[in-house]
C-alpha cells in the first residue's frame, strides 16, 4: 500500500509510472452482465433482498459447482455477499468463538487474513511456506502447527501473492485434517494450463470463498459468495442480516447472467493474462528475477530478489523512484515473503513490456 | 424477523397479508440516480475506487452538511461505505478496543445496535427510554449509565423504532457527555413538520452514519457513509481497506447524482409518507392503539398495546394468523420495548387502510 501511494503521488507529480504492484483485473466488466444490470435498474429491482441473495443467484451458484467442478452443492448452502472480503469475515466470525482462538494461514500470504482475524482478536498461526512447495501450505507442516485452538485453516489456491496452485493431493489432505478449511478461491477461472480443483471436490463440509471480481473483471461490483456446511447457514445468515443486510439487488441480477450466459471475453481475458504472463516467465529470469514455481494462476509472479537486496521494501521504493516502476515488496505478504517482489501482469502487455525494460536498465545500473 | 418470515409463509400458503412490519421504502429509486448508475456501468466504470470513496462523491456528502444542516465538514473526514450498517461496524470496530468496553444504546432501540456491540465483543449498556422522552436517550440518564468502561453511545433521531426526534438541546447534551457520541441519521430526509438536525451541527468532532437507503430509495444499492474525526480516519480507512476495499464504483456515481442533482421524488416520496402518518395518527388512537408521542420522522408508529396483550410476540403473531396483518412486536427492540408494537407506513395508503380495517374487526373480536 505505501508503495502504491506513494506511485500515485509521483504520478500527479507529473512521472510516468509503470503499474506492476495492481491486483486488480485491468479489463471492464463483459457487456451481457452489465446490460443484466441496467435492466434490473430500469425494473425497479432497487430494494433489499434475501439477506442470503436471490433465489436464482444462490441456485446459479449451486449449478455452477456442479459444471465446473462435479461437486453437487445445494443452494441453501450458499450466501451470497457484497465481495469475497465481507464472505471471508462471516466464515472467521463463525469460527473465531473466543479471543485468542487460532487460525492457520500461509506465509508469505494475502495480507489481510492475519488482519481479518486479528480484528476478531482471533491469532493468525503463520505456517511457513517456501519455493519448494511454491508457498502453499504444506499439509505435514500444517498438522504440526495444530494446537488446542486451532480453529481454521486458510487455503488460497491459486495464490496471492505467488499465483501458484495448490496439489490436488495436498488440497485434499488440507481437507482432511479434522480442522475446517476455508478455501479461498477467488483466483480460479484465472488459471493457466491446469484446471483449478475446489475444495469442495475433497471435502464437501469445506467452507469455500469466491466471487466475480476477478474471474468476471467485476471488482467494484462487491459481489462474492461463501459455500458453508449446511449446520452453519443460520449462524451465517443471522450475521449476514445483522452486519451487512444483504447484497447489492441488481448486481446480484448481473452475477446471475455472469453465471448462466456465455461471455466470449471471459476466455478472451483469460487468454491476454496467458499471454502476458508467458511473456513474463521468458523475460523475468533474463533479468535474474527467479520464480521457483511457475505461477499458473491469478495475475502474479513472486520472485526471488534476495541478490539484489535482501530488505524487500527499500528495495521496491528503489524500483519505483530510480525507474518508475511500481511493484509489491514480499515483506507485505509476511516475513516470508522478505527478499521476494510481487510482480503483477494485471496491466497491457506494452506497460509490462516497458516495465522490463525500465527494470533492465535499473538492475544494469546497480549491478555497476 | 420471525413473524416477517411467518407472514411470508402464510403468503406463500395464498393468504393475503397487509405487511406493516416493514422497515424498507416502498418507492423505486428516482430515475436521474439510476440513469447516473447505468452511464457508469456503461463508461466501464466497474473497477475498485479509493478505499474511502471517490474524491467527487466524498465532496459532495461534504456540501450536503453544508447546504443541510450549515455544518463544515471536510471530505477528508467523511468514508463511504457499503451501506450503513457497515459505517457502524467501522466505528464500532474503533471504539470497542477492548473485550468488555460499553456502548451506550437507548431501549427499546434498532435490535442491530447490540448485535453489532456484542459481535465485537463489547458489551451493549442499555438505557431504559420511555413515553416520557419519547423513546429517546435523557442525557441525565445517559450521564449516570457512563462508566470507566463506557467507549460511546449510539443516538438515533428520527428513530427506529418510534419514529421519534431528539429535541435539538437533548441532542446538544448527548454529544458533550466527555463521549464519543455516534448519531445514526439514516432517517433524517424522512421528517414531517420540522427539520432533522445533524449531530455535527452540535459537535464537530461526532461520528455521523448516514446513506442513500431511505431518503433516495436505495436500500438495494448498499450505499452509506461515516463522518469521523479527522484523527480517526486514517485507522478507519485502513478497517475498511481491509475489511471491504471499497462501497461498489458505480453505485457511488449514483450517489453523486442523488446528492447534486434535483429529484421531485424525492419530496413526493416524503409527502407521501406524511400523509400516510396523518391518516394512521387519526386512526390508531379510534382502535386504541397510541404512542406517546407523534411520531414525525422514518416511517415508524411504536403504540401502546400492553391493554390487549402484555406479550408483544404473541400478540403479533395472534394478529397476524387471525388478521393476516403483519406488525413488529415490540420486544424486538428491546425489554422496554415489550407491550408496544411497531407499525410501519411503508406500504400504500390502500394497504394501510386495510390493514387498520382488519386490525378494527380482530380487536373487536377480542374485546368481545
């Protein structure tokens, strides 16, 4: 965030600044969703809904774990709410019963789960992740973190900040530990090469995130969902109603056409962050900036920096004022995450390739 | 909510059901605002905006204090947010520091008030209200609940549930008791016969919860804001950064519009609803079903009906399966609120006027 305030503050100032520290989709929404929703706009669908969502949204949420994935989810299991953030504080509301219960989380990992739940003075239990298992949890080293208040485990596949994806095997034994898993599932439909497996294909009781920021490019429409054991909905729905009232009416219209209607520019988006992200892994470790998993997912690639600089922040300011070129120090993805840049691809393939360039010139001038 | 979800039921079974239990406008948003959401969407305004809300939309609620209620307020203190039952959890979240700390909220009041308190771990210290002050908090009384572990106290004029306003001197009072007041104006734009007078024209430094749901007719938008003091709005932006990321991009240039521009409904809506209280306060005291005090703001009776049952749960449901008319029991909002039933004007005149000839004929029954 410093790093991105202070780009903003170089801009106004006149600099040219290539974003690569954005997570965000850089494309506008496909136009059948948003012409969903200025139709519900035009009918007056303006009011409160089931503070659950629409009947029809949870059910085309419900038929879509059956298409994508094979896994049969009934629509009461679904909450529909305004973004994958206000779904993820419901399920740790949920699970975080005392202060000081547990949750386990990977490090390097999205910076606001530890912050989520710190806010429920629950304790984030930061399990270390390395190269090796492209920074995603390892299920041994998870089951040795365990304690008497463990009371989650937060699987993000694919991941933030590494774009990795989790093994099918390691997913279904994260599943397994008689601990329950929040899978956090809001990179899949940007996955490359691969298909992204749920949690809900291993474990059916598996609390599962996702929405249509990224995979629909409709981040500020804050509309996302969680599937949750059936014996939680009412605790869910209770505080769902109490804290939030319900979703957006017609942007649940719009995530009901995302869902049932076909959207040539879903691939057609899916295949430019392909080719950006192919672009990158020839370019990146030309430059020495090494990524020990290839990232098949999301819009990032985390890369080893150590031989630059081992300080991860001093080192994206350094970026970001000698070449104008904006990226995410891995320091704020946890200490994991120290001597490692998050470099994003959510921008056009000419700004990318600007950015290497800037980044070349850069580190040629360092390395002198 | 029970006896919402019950009448939904009977509905469902094909019985008619006149819903006075209601706590939403009856009207669609005014067409400029939603030609406003649908120019956006179409623009591709579909990406995340700043945390705190759009510069514009920040000014603009800024002019609003200004032009309203003749209060300086800088946009730099003012976070838009989705809804304001989020705005509430914000504030909240930066008041109760510690598990235990006490919140000031007046009963009967909003049921929500102590769910969100109680959510955070903080404990709900209700003041009892009354007839006398019209369900609103005394300041004497308010003087004596404060504890050393009292954090704020919640104001909430007009109110849910009596439609009641806190005298303008009560309201001075309560914003200089040494504790953060918090003044819930949701209502304020539903006032009939006097002005709604804003905490920050008594005290700069209150927290102001306010949004576009009630007075524009945008409850499905999720669109709301606080007013802070400017030395809590760094730690604010940062919950809501975490929390949420931001209130929905285009919803917020509707909100603009609903600010900057003049909507005719908008004071059609308000004229209607005026003249829906004026009937109800000519016929509820016929059926023998008064409240203390007038009510001239929200849309909200709260009557005395502890002559005909002491319960208010069983009375509604009583009423409900033996009328078809569906009213809020008191004791929803609190043990000073048991005895009294909440009814609401958010409906048609028509509906209304059925709904009081069937209360008439079951009372009758009853009395026979």
């Amino acid at each position: 965030m410093e790093v991105l305030e202070r780009a903003l503050e170089l801009e106004r100032a006149g600099r040219s600044i290539v974003h690569l520290e954005i997570g965000e989709p850089d494309f506008p929404t496909p136009p059948r969703i948003v012409r969903a929703a200025e139709e519900a706009l035009r009918r007056g669908d303006t009011h409160y809904t089931d503070s659950r969502g629409t009947a029809s949204l949870r059910a085309a949420i419900a038929r879509h774990y059956e298409t994508a994935y094979g896994a049969s989810v009934s629509p009461d299991r679904v909450i529909v709410t305004m973004g994958t953030s206000p779904a993820l504080l419901l399920v740790l509301s949920l699970l975080i019963e005392e202060p000081g219960d547990e949750i386990i989380v990977g490090d390097p990992g999205y910076p606001c789960y530890p912050n989520f739940i710190r806010h429920l003075r629950g304790v984030p239990r930061r399990v270390a992740t390395g190269e090796e298992t492209g920074f995603q949890l390892d299920p041994a080293a998870v089951r040795r973190a365990i304690g008497p208040r463990t009371k989650g485990i937060i699987v993000n596949s694919p991941s933030n900040p590494a774009g990795t994806l989790v093994p099918p095997g390691d997913l279904a034994a994260l599943c397994d530990l008689g601990i329950p898993a929040i899978s956090d599932e809001i990179y899949h439909g940007l996955v490359y090469g691969e298909r992204a497996r749920s949690a809900l294909e291993f474990a059916p009781d598996a609390f599962v995130l996702n929405g249509f920021s990224k995979r629909y490019a409709m981040t500020g429409w804050r509309l996302g969902w969680v599937v949750a054991p059936a014996c939680h909905i009412r605790r869910l729905q209770i505080l769902q109603q109490n804290l939030f009232i319900c979703a957006s009416s017609f942007a649940q219209q719009a995530g009901i056409a995302a869902l049932s209607e076909t959207h040539p520019e879903i691939e057609e988006m899916r295949r430019t962050y392909d080719a950006r992200r192919r672009y990158l892994l020839a370019e990146l470790p030309r430059l020495g900036l090494r990524s020990a998993v290839e990232p098949r997912g999301a819009f990032y690639f985390l890369v080893n920096a150590r031989h630059i600089d081992g300080d991860s922040l001093r080192l994206a300011f350094d970026m970001l004022e000698c070449s104008g070129v904006a990226v995410a120090p891995g320091i704020d993805f946890g200490e994991g995450g120290e001597g490692y840049l998050r470099i994003s691809y959510a921008n056009s393939i000419e700004r990318i390739a600007e950015g290497v360039r800037r980044l070349e010139t850069y580190l040629n001038d360092r390395a002198r």
